[in-house]
C-alpha cells in the first residue's frame, strides 16, 4: 500500500491519500503508561515483550466474553492457564488498553478535573431513525509485535459505521479525524460516547457544539449505555481480528477498510429485518445486478 521510494508521491501524500495517520505508517511498538494530571494516558516509548503482548492479547480476548471480569478476575484464570502474572501488572496491562470491568467501584464516576461531563440522554429514549444518535468507542486490537488503537462512529439506529480511525496512542486527534470524516456525511442529533479524555477533551466537545449536536455521555464504568458500539468490537474481533491475526499496522488497516465495506454493504443483520446497515442508514432496497 505505502511505498517508501515513490519517486512522485511522498509518505504524507499516500498517507492522506489511504486517509490513514502518518503515526501509524511510523508506528513503533509502545508499552508503558502512566496517568497524566487531568487523567489523560501517557504513552512512553519502550519495547514491547512477546510475553506483554500474549497476555494483552488474551485479556483482550477475556473481556470480550466476560466485561465483568476485573484484574483479580483476569490474574486468576491466566494463573490457571499457566500464565503466572500478578495483579499489578495486569492493572497497568488493562489500563494501557483502556479497559476496566463493568461493575461499579468506589469513586467510579468521579469527573477526570477539569473537564464537563455531559449527561446521559438515551435513557427511555426511541430511537427509530438514522441521524438521531450516533455513538463512538475506542477499542485495543493486538497485532504481532505490537498494537493499535481503534475508534469508530456509528449510527445506533442503522449500525453504519460512518468512519474509523487507527492510532498506536491514545490521544484526542485520531477521534477529531474520525469525527470529521462522519461528520462530511451528515448530522446527528445527539452524539454518545463514554467518559474517556479524548471525547471529554475541549477539542472534541467544541467540534460537535459548533455543528449543533447535543452531547451524550455514558455513566461511569456502565458499559451497556453505549451497547451498540460495544457490539460492534465483538462482532469485528470474532469475525475478522481474531481469524486475520493481522501482522502489521499495515495489514491491519488495509483488512479493515475491507471488513468496515463487507460490514456496511454486504452483511445482513437479523434486527434490521435481515438488510445491510447501508440499506437501512440510507433508506433504500436491495437490487441484485446482474
């Protein structure tokens, strides 16, 4: 896909060209974090371990079956698959992938400081057309010597997955670049994220308050708020993450540009009365061609 030595087109312009970040064209493997003082991650640059990455690759794998599992949940079932890790390094693994257990814990829904939390605002509410919320979430996706980040904006009535993003740090320009993108396709009415720094950041929320959208955000550690979106990360990972085994940041993008077309055009889905996402966001019928 990117080609080094073009002699025409540089790095950049392929970059902007395949609308993938010139940070994960130039990706190196990261490991360490440690918390800001507005609560926001810091990523150091070190080397990752194989044994770091097996382990966040089957916590990984842990949560998406069991988000109620927490690191003395996860320490004991690798214990007993021989992986003998303690539960301090799993907090810091978990951390570092931007996951915690659904359950509630003491001061769990304190504000990071300095940021507005918005209030929730689809409870009891029907949401019955495209363009009334869309939702975004940011996902770990493992790879062979390292790993990305995921974010993805989604039409909660239809499931079409309006835009994507990959980044290999947790910062707020990968979800502006995301959101952008969705935003060239239309409006929602309402906009519903969890509490994370990025979609808290004075960046993100002044983006959707100047094109008019009311800003939703999902209580503390209550990861069902956002439910579509969540489903959207067990359907992606069962069905092309985890059978792809993608190698590099490379393959991984080019797989899913491929997956997010076959997810949206192709794929019928039984809660849409077995039509496309695409179908439904944009209110037409299948034509075979012949």
């Amino acid at each position: 896909m990117i080609r080094p030595n073009h002699k025409k087109i540089s790095i950049r312009r392929q970059c902007e060209l395949l609308g993938l970040p010139r940070s994960s064209y130039y990706y190196q493997p990261k490991l360490s974090s440690k918390k800001s003082k507005n609560g926001g991650d810091i990523i150091k640059p070190v080397r990752d371990t194989e044994e770091n990455l097996k382990i966040m690759a089957r916590i990984d794998e842990l949560f998406l079956k069991y988000p109620f599992y927490g690191s003395r949940s996860m320490r004991t079932v690798l214990n007993r698959e021989g992986c003998h890790v303690n539960r301090k390094r799993i907090q810091r693994l978990m951390r570092l992938m931007g996951i915690q257990a659904i359950y509630p814990k003491p001061r769990l829904s304190m504000a990071v400081k300095g940021h507005k939390i918005y209030p929730y605002l689809l409870k009891d509410l029907m949401i019955d057309q495209p363009n009334q919320v869309w939702c975004s979430d940011i996902t770990y996706i493992s790879l062979a010597h390292g790993f990305v980040y995921l974010v993805a904006i989604m039409d909660w009535y239809s499931r079409f997955v309006l835009a994507w993003r990959l980044s290999n740090t947790l910062d707020t320009e990968f979800c502006l670049d995301a959101l952008r993108a969705a935003l060239e396709i239309s409006n929602p009415e309402i906009f519903n994220t969890d509490q994370g720094c990025q979609f808290t950041s004075v960046e993100h929320t002044g983006l959707l308050k100047e094109a008019g959208i009311k800003i939703s955000m999902d209580g503390r550690g209550r990861v069902f708020d956002n439910i579509m979106i969540e489903r959207l990360w067990r359907t992606l990972k069962y069905q092309d993450i985890y059978i792809k085994d993608y190698q590099t940041v490379m393959e991984l993008y080019a797989g899913l540009d491929a997956y997010f077309q076959f997810y949206n055009y192709e794929r019928p889905h039984q809660s849409l009365q077995d039509k496309t996402p695409a179908m439904t966001y944009y209110n037409y019928e299948y034509q075979r061609t012949a």
